[in-house]
C-alpha cells in the first residue's frame, strides 16, 4: 500500500527544478520500488518511504528532516506524501556524529545513537537497546498516522503530529526516557494547507520546527514558511519570524518557499539554506527571529550555481558543509570545516571525484564513502588526507546507504541486497574492514 501511493506521488512531488537530483534518481527509486512490491514487507511505510526518499535527498546533499506534503496551488486539501526519515540532531556542548547526507546517524531515519542504542522511524515509532536485533514500538499514546519524529540522543525524543486536513493542528509529545512516557504539548493552529516541515532540537529544551503553508483562503493564494521556537522541549512553541512569498509566486508543486532547511548549534545560532526556486544561504544569531546572508561560499574553488548540505557540528565550535557544484561540465565536491563556530570556514580534500557521503565523529578523525563504488575512505586528521579502507563491502551485494561511524571502531551501514526484497542493517568494529548482518526487514 505504501509502495503503491509512493509510486503514485512521486512523479508529481519530486519536480523542485535544477537545484534537485536528475530524473534518474526517480526512475531509479520506482524501479526499485517495483522490485519490492508484493514482498510481504513487515514494515513497509516507515522505512520503504524513508529510504527511498532519502536516495533523492543523499544527492541533493541536502540536509532534510522533512514532513513533506505535496500541494498544488490549487484550494484543495494538501495531497499527502511519503515522509523522509528526520535529520538527527546537533545538541550542544558534546554533539552527535552525524553525515552530511542528511542526518547523522542512520540512513531514511534508522539511527543507532549508541552501539545498541537506536531509533527508526515512520509508523510506528520504533526502538532497540540491543544493537538493532530487536524493535519495540514506542510511539505515543493518541497519535495519528501522519506524523514526524525526532531523536538527539539515546533517552530524548519528538513525535510531531500532523492532521493532514485545513485548518491544521500540529502537536508535539516528548520523551526523555526513551519512549517509556510521553508528554503531549500544547497544539499548534495552522489555517493553511502544509508545503513540508522540519524539526530541529540542539537539547532537550530548545528546538525549532519550520513550517511552509500554502493559504488557500486569500486571493490570490499566499505560500509562506514560517519558523516556530520552543525553550521547553515542545511542550509549548511560539511563532518568531515569517518569509512570505510575493503575490505573484506561482509554483507548479510547492514544498517551501525559500526557507527550507534549518540547522542549529546552538539556542542562539543556526543557519538556512533553500529553496525550492533559487539558493538561498542565512545565518542567525539570536535563535531564529532575525536572518541574514550568509555566504560560506567564498573560501571554496567551484563554480556556482552551488548545493549545499547544512552545516553539521561535533561541538559548539568544530563542524563541517559539504558544498556541490551544479555547473554544466562539472559535480565536483567541497568539504569546508570550521573550528570557530562557524565564523570561518577552511576547504580540506576530498578522496575522490565521486558524489560522496562525508562524515565525522571527532575533530580530526572522520570518514567519506563513494557510495556507487563503494569506496571507503578513513581520515585521522581533519580531511587533509584520506586513506582507502579495504572492506568487504562489494557492490554485487547491493546497494549501500548511510555508512556512518559512531567511534573509531563501531559503525554502521544500510543496505539493500540485489535482488532480495528485504533491508539489511549492517555493522562493523573493526574500524569498516568487516561488516555483518545484525537485521533484516527493519
């Protein structure tokens, strides 16, 4: 059933302009979607829809933990569409190793936060403790089957409910003991149909959730993002700036105006990057009400018209952006790391020419992998240089998503066997020389 409406949407949803994947990307995941149907799949909404949407978003090098709705400008109730696996957090103080693909941890929102420690979301909500071979679906009381969830570490945890109909009512519950009980926060009243949202915490009391709305009410329909803050965890949000598009905007798809991605590394400092028709980079420093440019471009030798993946911090000063060049004769990548909170950015190599997944779970030490290839990369000093791993990781197995590293030894990987209709979540300890199956159909 999810297969099926996600097959149906996508056509229709994934039409954003040049600043998204080619449309291979889109024949690429319906193939595979085809290749899975009938399959019998345990879990098929949760992870199927994630995954396959975080595909398109891992080229994009975009950082989107989106509840994505697919509007049209016309005054009809938002069409629903899969929902991409949320983007892990950047608490403050000691951050979690996250990639630049989209979301630290896991790939389509599967994330083992600790070595056996780890969410998956989707419907339900779902948990292990024991490293992944088992699942308890921790999905709070009174929740309905559209909603988005967040984790920032082993015990704290969103689920964001979406009524789907206009006017929208958004609630938020929290868990700090890792879903054993939950707390239901005071709704949101939005009177417009939903483009997409993102949620973002950087700890268990602060956090922003970005909502892009299409008023179908005014003459002409006005397309708004607007950004919502929270100093209580969720229990309570207020609404602390607007960016409306002029009257005369007419997108054929709407998800977001120009607001469309947020990241945070701290209450006070956090950035956006867009959108759905130009680029747009802005940086904050009082939490979120006031935004200027912000340009991380200068120190990196592309040619821009630019992608950029959001900004990932370990700590309150060290963190890294992926940069992509979108010119016609060139895809080539830059890695820039800061070690000032992101007043300034210095470029580092890269190990290869092709589109990568970089990431790093200390200052110096990090990991890139080319995902076609399956070429893995270790570095032990900051992305100055890069030696090959020997792994027996082999594309004749399948494809590869969201490698990541939790330490130097532990790391895990998401993939998709060839010709099998199954997940397969895969860790190593022995610093990505050896993987293994830990779980299958997740």
């Amino acid at each position: 059933m999810a297969e099926t409406k996600l097959r149906r949407n996508l056509g229709a949803a994934f039409d954003p302009g040049e600043d998204f994947p080619p449309a291979t990307l889109l024949t690429r995941t319906v193939a595979m979607l085809d290749a899975r149907s009938g399959s019998g799949y345990r879990r098929s909404h949760p992870l199927a829809i994630a995954a396959m949407i975080g595909v398109l978003l891992l080229a994009a090098l975009g950082v989107f933990q989106l509840h994505l709705w697919t509007l049209t400008v016309h005054p009809s109730a938002p069409a629903r569409s899969g929902q991409p696996g949320p983007t892990a957090p950047a608490p403050s103080g000691q951050l979690a190793p996250s990639v630049s693909r989209g979301g630290p941890w896991g790939f389509g929102g599967l994330a083992m936060v600790t070595p056996t420690t780890g969410w998956d979301n989707g419907v339900p909500f779902m948990r292990t403790i024991d490293g992944g071979a088992h699942w308890a679906n921790v999905t709070p009381q009174g929740v309905g089957r559209s909603f988005d969830d967040y984790y920032l570490d082993a015990t704290h945890a969103w689920v964001t409910d979406y009524s789907g109909v206009e006017p929208t009512q958004i609630v938020t519950f929290r868990t700090a003991d890792g879903g054993s009980t939950w707390q239901r926060g005071a709704p949101i009243a939005i009177q417009a149909g939903l483009g997409q949202t993102q949620q973002y915490y950087v700890d268990s009391q602060n956090g922003w959730l970005l909502v892009s709305t299409a008023n179908h009410a005014a003459t002409p329909t006005m397309f708004s993002d607007s950004l919502y803050r929270t100093e209580d965890g969720g229990l309570h949000w207020r609404l602390i700036a607007v960016n409306s598009a002029p009257a005369s905007w007419r997108p054929p798809k709407f998800y977001c105006y120009q607001w469309c991605q947020m990241a945070f590394v701290s209450p006070t400092t956090g950035w956006i990057i867009g959108s759905q028709n130009q680029p747009t980079f802005l940086i904050t420093h009082d939490g979120g009400t006031t935004w200027r440019t912000w340009a991380p471009l200068r120190s990196a030798a592309l040619t821009c018209h630019c992608l950029a993946g959001l900004p990932t911090f370990l700590d309150q000063n060290h963190g890294w952006i992926l940069l992509a060049s979108q010119a016609p004769a060139s895809r080539a990548e830059q890695l820039l790391v800061t070690s000032d909170g992101g007043s300034t950015w210095t470029p580092r190599g890269l190990p290869s020419a092709a589109p990568l997944v970089v990431g790093f779970y200390g200052v110096d030490h990090g990991w890139a992998i080319a995902d076609a290839a399956l070429s893995l990369y270790r570095t032990n000093d900051g992305g100055h240089t890069w030696t090959r791993v020997r792994t027996n990781l082999q594309v004749k197995d399948g494809q590869v998503n969201g490698l990541y590293f939790l330490d130097d030894a532990t790391g895990f990987a998401f993939r998709t066997p060839t010709g099998a209709q199954l997940w397969e979540l895969l860790r190593t300890t022995d610093s990505g020389r050896t993987w293994m199956v830990i779980g299958r159909n997740l």
